[in-house]
C-alpha cells in the first residue's frame, strides 16, 4: 500500500495455549503518522503491540519494524533496534524502588552518558509534559492509578524514540489530563516527528488525532482508513464499535455456552 | 497403564528440558563480560541487599550454633576425660560442615527467597517487559548483578559463620565450662589444617552460593506471573537450595575425604 511504512506487519497468526487470536493481519503504520488500533476488549491489542516489539514470538507471518524482521534477528541486534522503540505499558509497569524522577532517568542513564545535569533537565522537561514535575521526587506507590501511567508515558518518550506504542494512554484520565494527552501525543508526532500507534477504546479523541485507523476484531482486520471514513461508514462492525453500540455483529460477550444453559446448568 | 509411562516419560523430558534451560541459564551468567565501570555499582548495591542486611541472622545463628556444639561436645568427650580437645571438636566441626552448610541453609532462606520474590514481582508487574522494550536487558541488569552479589556473599558470610560460631563455642567452653583458655586455643591451632579443613570449608561454601543464588534468580525470572507463581517459586527456591545444599555436602565431603 504505502511506501513509506516504519513497521510492517504481513499474514500475522498467533494463539495463546490453542485459542487463536490473530489469524492473517496485514497492518502498515507509516513514518511519521498517528495510527489508531482500536477494537474490542480481549480482541489482542496489547498481544499486537507486544508482537511488534518482539517480545513474543507470532506463530506464522512477519513484522518488519524499519526494515528489519524483529522476529529473526539477533538477541544483540533485537536489543539494539528497540531502543528506538518506546512503549506505554497498560498498567504502567515503573520500577516500584526508585523514585519518578528515577524512573524518568532510568532509560537515559542506560543508553547515554549524559551530565547529570543535563538529565535533571531532560527528565524536569518530560514530567513537565504531562504535568507531574512536582511528583519528581515521590516514590510510585504514592501516586494515582492515572498519574502512574502518566509517568509511564514520560518514561517512554525520554529518549525520544523514533517509534512509539501507546497502550491505552487515555485509561483512568480525568477529563483535563485526557485533553492534555491528546495534545502531547499530537504535538510529539508533529514536533518531533515520532510515528505513533495509539491503542484505545476513546473513539472521539482518538478519531481527533490519528491519521489512520485499523479496527481489529475476531483476529481480523475488519475496517481500515482515515479516521472520517470509519466514523461514517456503514458497515455494520464499524458503526456499531465506532458508535458503542450494545448490539449487533460484534458480541459483547466472550465466547461462552448459552447463558440460561449455564445458569440451569448443575 | 500405557498412559502411565508415557506420563513418566514426558514429566522426565520435561524435568530434563527444564534443568538445560536453567543451565544455559547460568552458563550466560558466569560467561558474560559486562562493562565493569556500569556493573559494578549494581552489583555493590546488590552486596549490600544481599549479604550485608543477612549478616544479623548469620553472626546470631552462629554464635548459638558454636555455643551448643562446645555444651554438647564437652558432654561427650568429658566421658572420655578428652574434654581438653573440646577447641579441635568447635573448630573441626564449624570449618568443615556447620559453616558452609548452615550458612548456606540460612541463605537460601533469608536471601534466596527475597531474590526470588523481587525477581518475580518485577516480572509479574511488568518492571522487566517494560525494561526489554527500553532496549534494556534484565538479564544484565537485573539478574546478573544480583548472581554476582550472592556468589560473592556466601562465602565470605560462611567464613564469619565459622569465625562467630567458634567465638561462641569459646565462651561457652572457657568462660562457663573452665576449660583453660590457652588450651582450647592451642589444641585447636594444632589440630586445624588449612588446606584440608579450612579450604575445603570455603570451597563448599563457594559450590553453595553459586547454586543458591542460581536456583534463586532462576526461579525468579520463570516464575509464573501470578501471586500463585511467585509463592510457588519462593518456596521451590527455599526447598530447591536447601536439599541442593545438603545433597552437595554430602558429595563433596565425599570427594574431599576421599582424595585429599
Ligand atoms: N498469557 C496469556 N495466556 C493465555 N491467553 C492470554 C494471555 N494473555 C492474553 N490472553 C488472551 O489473549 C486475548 C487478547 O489479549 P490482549 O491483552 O491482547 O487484549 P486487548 O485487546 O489488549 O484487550 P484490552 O482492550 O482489554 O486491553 C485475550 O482474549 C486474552 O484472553
Ligand atoms: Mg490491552
């Protein structure tokens, strides 16, 4: 399709213990651009991000991350290439014995041999950017649900990765601090020019920033384009995910017997 | 009875893969070659969790361990009227067996179930996938520093283990019991060889730390990651290192008796 695509992935299957969760996906996320994964919970978002980052490995299929297989490379060479990579964790993921500002610091001090003074500065800029620089000096434990994965998020962006992977950045944010992130993973993307894979179930302020959108359902790729032509569209599995609707072709429900069934059931 | 033996051999294949993959495991560990200059404070840092925060429970285990090897040697050879070589009994004892193996059962409970526990809470939060996906390896940054570290503790708490534990022994023997200090002291000298005894109490201690502290960090890093896998693997670690403790003790003191 496109020319220009940082990662590429081609004929993807991969199952968990026998039960299949992906079977043939073809995603191209651009250089440069905001891509949108969306889909039900329990479709395999996070397994997709996880499967970029080749920290598992896909049953069949290929994904190419900047021109190289993640999959068949070397552990050394693997190391190397993520480090352009960054990742918002789900469930933040911060290392509980340092402080924020620690955590923040953690990916710089390891990759450059920065002055210290010139990472104070770094990380003071970061947490300014999702607006937790007074947090700096608090250990994890003592911040928020929400205001850990912010962290998180100043973490992920602290060496400015060409490529990063935001799972669910929108989770457990007021309304303030969604705006805020709305516009920080805008303006990475336009400033710095980071490509960007958003996963989220916020249909209105992901459709406001993401430049393409694939809708992942039942291992599938069920609906792909820009974010207008979805919100409009009227295929049945589109409208009713873009539109939460309760009803229709996507259950709601995970795959179970009957339900008076199981309840009768002795 | 065909499903039997099959069941066997597949829990064999099973047991057999799992012991090669712990094995490569700690081939990595031994034959990696870090940056000094990054690896070295991680691995002080470590000393610090490791070995020095278990020296209470070591110098106090001892001192009561010496103590009651002096009260229950002098029980014995006092029926022999040997109660003057009580300082060989103390000392023999605590070089060669109680040091190294006591030692080695303390640590596995005090250090190898809290390497465990870290290792696999980091892992069941995510703290190491989020490391790898920052390019970062926890397999040197937080494993490796961590076998170090315990490698590194293990004998030099065995060598305290065995100085405290004869301390103990000679208070018990010479301030309680009356035996004449100069005594205890000299018989103990004259009957204690370095290189039988005491070298070969440090090199079982050096076998114990390398297989602790490998079984601890092991089970912490595949442990499954769940509240049930971290409680399971903490106590495969404690169970693991202690009867690996004991059964190698046996060996090695057979291969030293025998040879040297
Ligand atoms: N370790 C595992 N073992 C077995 N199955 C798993 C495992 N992890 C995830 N799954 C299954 O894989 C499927 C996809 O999981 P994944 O976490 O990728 O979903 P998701 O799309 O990110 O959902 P959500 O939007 O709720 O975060 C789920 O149905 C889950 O049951
Ligand atoms: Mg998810």
């Amino acid at each position: 399709m496109q020319t220009d695509s940082l990662v590429t992935i081609r004929d993807l299957h991969f199952a968990h213990d026998n039960r299949s969760i992906f079977s043939g996906v073809n995603i191209d996320i651009e250089r440069g651009k905001i891509t949108a994964i969306m889909g039900p919970s329990g479709t395999g978002k996070t397994t997709l991000l996880r499967l970029i980052g080749a920290q598992i490995q896909p049953d069949k299929g290929e994904v190419i991350v900047n021109g190289q297989n993640v999959h068949q490379i070397n552990r050394r060479e693997l190391y190397h290439a993520r480090r352009d990579m960054g990742m918002l964790f789900q469930n933040a993921a911060l290392f509980t014995n340092i402080s924020v500002f620690e955590n923040v610091a953690f990916p710089i001090r390891e990759h450059t041999n920065l002055p210290e003074s010139l990472i104070r500065k770094l990380v003071l800029i970061k947490l300014e950017a999702v607006g937790l620089r007074g947090s700096a000096n608090l250990m994890p434990s003592e911040l928020s649900g929400g205001m850990q994965r912010r962290v998180a998020l100043a973490r992920a962006i602290a060496l400015d990765p060409a490529l990063i992977m935001y799972d669910e950045p929108f989770a457990g944010q007021d309304p303030i601090s969604m705006g805020v992130l709305v516009k920080l993973i805008k303006t990475l993307n336009e400033v710095l020019g980071m490509t960007s894979v958003v996963v989220s179930h916020d249909v209105p302020e992901t459709a406001s920033i993401a430049d393409y959108v694939y809708l992942i359902a039942e291992g599938k790729v069920v609906a792909q384009g820009k974010p207008a032509e979805l919100l409009t569209s009227s295929s049945p599995h589109v409208k009713q995910f873009m539109q939460g609707l309760p009803d229709g072709v996507v259950p709601f429900h995970y795959p179970a017997k009957d339900y008076i069934e199981d309840l009768f059931d002795v | 009875m065909f499903e039997r033996v099959r069941e066997l051999g597949r829990s064999g294949i099973d047991v057999c893969s799992e012991m090669g993959r712990a094995g490569i495991f700690l081939i990595r560990m031994i034959f990696r070659r870090p940056r000094l200059i990054k690896v070295f404070p991680l691995v002080v840092e470590q000393l610090y969790a490791i070995g020095v925060l278990s020296l209470i429970i070591m110098v106090v285990s001892a001192l009561f361990i010496g103590m009651v090897t002096a009260l229950q040697g002098y029980h014995t050879l006092s029926k022999f009227g040997a109660d003057t070589q009580l300082g060989q009994l103390v000392a023999l004892s605590l070089t060669r067996e109680l040091g190294p193996v006591v030692a080695g059962l303390l640590f596995a409970g005090r250090a190898g179930s809290a390497l465990t526990a870290e290792i696999g809470l980091m892992k069941t939060t995510e703290q190491l996938s989020s490391m790898e996906m920052m390019g970062i390896d926890p397999l040197w940054r937080v494993i490796y520093p961590r076998f170090w570290a315990g490698v590194i503790s293990l004998p030099v708490l065995s060598l305290i283990f065995t100085a405290v534990g004869i301390y103990g022994g000679y208070v018990v023997a010479v301030k309680w019991l009356g035996i004449d200090a100069g005594t205890f002291w000299s018989n103990m000298s004259a009957s204690v060889d370095f290189h039988l005894d005491v070298l070969s109490g440090i090199i079982k201690s050096i076998v114990f730390a390398v297989v602790v502290t490998w079984i601890a960090v092991y089970e912490g890093y595949t442990t499954e990651p769940t509240a049930e896998g971290i409680s399971l693997s903490t106590t495969r670690t404690v169970v693991y290192s202690s009867l690996a403790v004991l059964g190698l003790d046996f060996m090695l003191t057979t291969i030293m008796l025998g040879g040297w």
